[in-house]
C-alpha cells in the first residue's frame, strides 16, 4: 500500500510540475522565437546557396568533361583531316607529274608506278618496281621521270617488274643534240654516267642536252636523257666521244612512268 501511494503521490507531483512550467514558458516562448529567429534564419538562405553553388560546380564540371571530350574529338578528327589533305597533296603532285610526262616526253602514258628497291650488285644499276603484268606492265616498256629518261623494263612479274636504267652497262640508247642536227648511241657507265659516240661531223659542246633519237628505235623521239661534261675524238679523229650526265637521279626516284611501247 504505500508502494502504491508513493507512486500516487509521484505521478502527481511530476504532474502539477509541468503544468507550472508550461505556465510559466508561455509568456516566454514568442520572446525567446523572437530572439532565435534573426539567428537561425540566415541557415536556410545558407543552406540553399550551398546547394546552389555545389549543383553550378557539379555543372561546371561536367561541362568541362564534355568540352574535354569534343576537343579531343576535334583534334582526331583535325590530325584526320590533315592526313587527308597530304595524301591528296601527294597524289595532285603525282597527277601533275604524269601530266607533265605526258605533255613533254610521250602521251602514251600507261602507268605511274612505285620504286620498291634498286639492284646495285656489280655493275648493274636496275630499279624494282611495285607493279607488274596485273597492272599491265610488259617487257620492252620504256620507264622515265618529270626530268628525263629512266630506263626499260626488261622483266616481269605478276606484281614487280625489273628496269634496266640508262647507266647500265647493257643499256643502248639513241640519242641526238637538242640544238642541232645528228644521231648517235649512248651506252650506261657505270657508276652514273653515260658514253655516247657520234660521228665526227656532229657539233657537241660541253652542257648541251642529249634527247632519245631513233637509231635504235626503243624509246619515243625527244625525252631528255644528259648533259654532255666533255667530248673527245677517238679512233684518228673518225669519232667522238661525249661522257654524259643524265638528268635524273636514280637514287632520288620514289616513283617512275611507264610509257606504252613504241
């Protein structure tokens, strides 16, 4: 029983304790959200703005991430582009000098076709080329460049052929002055040199340019094939004798055209 009463009597004691302080903080309690007001308030106005600036970062920061990607884009797609434009550069310079051989030296241009490798074993000076009868090509063609004459495909394959250039020594070329009158023969000497021999009647001076004649009839009239260095009489004076340079620099050659046979 007094268990009981005692917490009769504590119940009611905690009871009419909050009704006196509920009394007494109501009086309080517009002084007190008055008081709290001007300092909590700023904390949402805070709270929104942070949120702001974090959303404009994370925006920033994606948007950058996209340009970072479009400018890499950008960039493949520019190294593309320049790729592009020297391939084409490269190939209206290869036109250009097919035109060109075409104008000046012969129109019966077949092919303008690739130097892959050069045969340098002993005294022959040969070009290999990365074409060969699929492309058309044939034994007997005559091969030049934009500067002058190169040569004659003597073999074929079904993908190279084999040039015998001028300054072999098995090549025999028909020759003549490009200022005057006369026939001659020019033979390859090696190492880059050609030795024509005229007859005596024929004027050669030092710097005249030699053209294919047609003594022995392989290569169309007029194609430039040397300068003359010097000229000698030989045989009693029955003979001359003209040691040649020729225009072209195989070494240089990365690509030759091929003419129709005559």
């Amino acid at each position: 029983m007094r268990e009981v009463a005692l917490r009769r009597g504590l119940f009611l004691l905690l009871l009419l304790l909050g009704f006196g302080l509920a009394a007494l903080t109501r009086p309080l309690a517009p002084h007190l959200s008055l008081t709290l007001s001007p300092l909590t308030a700023p904390l949402p106005a805070l709270g929104f703005r942070l949120g702001q600036n974090l959303r404009a970062a994370w925006d920033a920061l994606r948007n950058r991430q996209d340009l970072y990607a479009e400018n890499r884009a950008l960039r493949a797609r520019v190294a593309l582009l320049e790729g592009e434009n020297r391939r084409l550069a490269l190939e209206v310079a290869r036109l250009e000098r097919a035109l060109a051989v075409r104008q000046t030296q012969a129109p019966g241009l077949l092919a303008v076709a690739p130097v892959i490798g050069e045969d340098l074993s002993g005294l022959y000076r040969r070009l290999l080329l990365g074409m060969g009868e699929r492309e058309g090509l044939r034994v007997g063609m005559p091969v030049t460049a934009p500067e002058g004459l190169v040569g004659l495909i003597v073999e074929v394959e079904e993908r190279r052929a084999l040039v015998r250039t001028l300054v072999d020594p098995e090549s025999q070329v028909g020759v003549r002055p490009e200022k005057g009158p006369g026939r001659g023969v020019a033979r390859g000497a090696p190492p880059d040199r050609l030795l024509a021999e005229f007859p005596p009647s024929v004027r050669l001076s030092p710097g005249d340019l030699l053209l294919t004649g047609a003594p022995l009839g392989l290569f169309p009239d007029g194609i430039p094939v040397g300068r003359v260095e010097r000229v000698e009489r030989v045989q009693g004076g029955l003979k001359q004798r003209a040691w040649v340079r020729p225009l072209v620099d195989l070494s240089l050659l990365e690509e030759v055209m091929v003419l129709r046979p005559l």
